[in-house]
C-alpha cells in the first residue's frame, strides 16, 4: 500500500510542478486564467499533503 501512496505523491507533486511552471513561464495569462491555475494548485497540493499524511500512518 505504501507503494501506491508514494507513487501518488510522486505523481500529484509533478503535476503541482508541471503547473506551477506553466504559470512562471506565461507572460500574458489572463486574470481568470491564473486564478484557474491557483484553484488547481490549491487541491493538488491538498491532495499531497492528506497523502503524506496517510503515509505516516
């Protein structure tokens, strides 16, 4: 179990990554496009965070 976990925090932290670098390297984001973003960013780091939670457990 603690495989699949690891692999789930792997994967969520490279989408966080992934998405944090799409919003860095974009000049001309709109306003709600950026708020997407954050809102995105907000529930996969969420998600990490209960992930590594459970991995303690």
């Amino acid at each position: 179990m603690k495989g699949k976990v690891g692999k789930a925090i792997e994967y969520y932290t490279f989408k966080s990554n992934e998405l944090l670098a799409f919003v860095n390297v974009n000049n001309d984001l709109s306003v709600d496009k950026i708020i997407e973003c954050g809102e995105e960013l907000a529930v996969l780091e969420h998600k990490i965070t209960a992930l590594e939670v459970a991995k303690e457990n």
